[in-house]
C-alpha cells in the first residue's frame, strides 16, 4: 500500500495519482494531514501505529509499503477550544504527527522527511548548493538590519530590489503559495525601517525574458516557460499567459540534477528566470511545490511518473 500525505480539500494532482495506482491494481491510503487532530484515533506504540481516519478508515504501520509526501498542512484546531488549550492542543497533535511520520522512515518516501525539511526551509543554503554545482544564483542577503539592506541596495539594485518572505504568509487550499514578493524602489526605500520586525529576503530585481517552472523527477525534467516578463511573479499573470513546453539546455539540466542529488531529494518544483542579458537564474527549490497547470495545460505524466518511481522503489526495498 503506498500512503498519500495531503491535506482535505487537495485535489486534481492526487486524484490522477490515485487514479493511475487503481490501473495498476496498487492499493492506497489517503491521509488528510490537517485532519491529524480530534477526528483520527492515532496509537503509536515501539512496534508501530494503528490509525482510524475521520472517515472510519483504519490504517496499520505494516500495511504501508512507501509513501508520497504530497503536502503537510497545518493542523485544524477545533473553534470551540478555549483559547487557553489552543496552543498546547497544536503543540501536542504537531508533535504526535511528526512522531507517525517518523515511524515510517524505514519505507521509500518521496521525499525523505528528513531531507526535505531541511531543504524547504533553508533557501540560503538552496542558494548555495546551487551555486556550488554551476548554477548562476541572483546577488543575496537575508536580514532585519535597514543599513545593511540600504547598502546591498545602492550596491548592487540598480534602483529596484525584490523582497521577499523566507516563506509564504499563507497557501491557498488549492495548493497555491500566496504571493510574499514585492518591489521596493528608491522610494519605497524609505520605509525598510519597519524591516525589524520581519526579516526578508533581497535580490536585485532581475530583467527577464521568461520564467520557468521545472519539475525535477529523479533525474527526469519537466518544464514550463511563461512569458512574465512585466510582474515580479509569475503567479500574478496567471489567466493572461499560457504556459508552454520548455527544452532545458543540458548544462542546466546536469547542475540542476547535482543539486537534486546532494539535497537527497527525488522531487521539486525549480523556479528559474532567463534573464535578458542570457543567464538562467536560480531562485528556489520548493519540494512540495505546485505543479497541476503543467500536467493539465502540457499534459506532462507527473503524478503518473511519481507513481511509477514509488512503485519500483516499493518493489525494490521488499
């Protein structure tokens, strides 16, 4: 059986996944991460676990066989808790999650846990370990102090500068990032005193062709190219741009999958600008990123290739 890490209102990505496993006769377990709360019964013991899901599905450490961490999602806290448990009722079901999730470090996970909490969040060292395998990497500096930023401004800005937040204020149900990315120009400048009270991260703003968001697969690539060369993000010109197929140049590809591999990790969304003086640059590796618009607009196999890849591994670790 191969268990499904998602959240309660993902679907599109995971019900092709599930669709594809059901045509190879595979079994599997849906669990709805923000649901590991008050609706499941959870006993995890030195042997193993028993879990019921908010559905009355019952599950067992030795039924799983390999596991698709999809999407983590903050824990639901009932609203008629008083404030006062609230807190320690998302401490302790935090912990009971991550104490499941580790339980099942001895079967094939997509991604490793381990690995891929300490690359999603860490971009700095996602920076420097692209660096290090020839990738080119935009001027950086992540900091709450308004002097150093001022200088990293005039230094290296060119009068504009992208900020952003290390993370995402918030995700969409969906599964789509909020955006946390904004301009700063020599007059809004003005304003990064208020920075101590919420440290981001400074690039120079990059003149840009396209974008680029690339599927890394364990070796294999899938790559969407949207024409967003006005906005900041390409997020904000979804429904005004198409997205279409993108052939990476093999030098990009060999560096992106060096990096993959010294990250541990078998999957990521890449986010990469082609800028206008002809340097790819990266940005970011996101391990749980989105990816449904490239397989429904260029009908690229991810979730099948995802399946298949947990499939063989499944078979290989028996």
């Amino acid at each position: 059986m191969i268990l499904c890490i998602t959240h309660s209102r993902d679907f599109y990505n995971i019900d092709i996944f599930f669709e594809y496993l059901e045509s190879k006769n595979i079994p599997y377990f849906r669990l709805n991460s923000d649901k590991i709360n008050n609706n499941q019964k959870i006993s995890i013991s030195e042997n193993g676990f028993e879990l019921t899901d908010e559905f009355g599905n019952t599950l067992k450490a030795e039924d799983i066989k390999a596991v698709w961490h999809r999407k983590s999602w903050q824990i639901d806290i009932p609203e008629e808790l008083d404030e006062t448990y609230r807190r320690i009722f998302f401490k302790e079901y935090s912990t009971l999650r991550n104490n499941f999730f580790t339980a099942l470090e001895n079967v094939p996970w997509i991604n490793p846990f381990e690995h891929e909490n300490k690359i999603d969040g860490n971009k700095m060292l996602q920076l420097n370990i692209a660096q290090k395998h020839g990738l080119t990497i935009p001027k950086t500096i992540f900091s709450n102090d308004p002097d150093k930023i001022t200088a990293f401004f005039h230094t290296y800005c060119n009068g504009k500068m992208v900020a952003k937040l290390h993370g995402v204020l918030s995700k969409s149900m969906g599964g789509e990032d909020l955006l946390s990315t904004n301009m700063i120009d020599e007059d809004s400048l003005e304003n990064i005193s208020d920075i101590e009270y919420c440290p981001m991260i400074f690039q120079p703003y990059i003149e840009k062709e396209y974008e680029l968001r690339i599927v890394y697969l364990d070796g294999e690539f899938f790559t969407g190219k949207i024409n967003n060369s006005e906005n900041t993000d390409w997020r904000i010109a979804q429904g005004n741009y198409f997205w279409s197929e993108y052939h990476l140049p093999e030098n990009i590809k060999d560096s992106l999958t060096a990096m993959m591999k010294e990250m541990k990790l078998f999957i990521g969304a890449i986010d990469i600008i082609k800028g206008k003086d002809g340097n790819y640059y990266f940005l970011e590796v996101n391990p749980q990123g989105e990816w449904g618009m490239l397989q429904k607009d260029l009908n690229f196999p991810i979730a099948q290739r995802i399946a298949d890849n947990l499939i063989k591994r499944m078979k290989t670790h028996e």
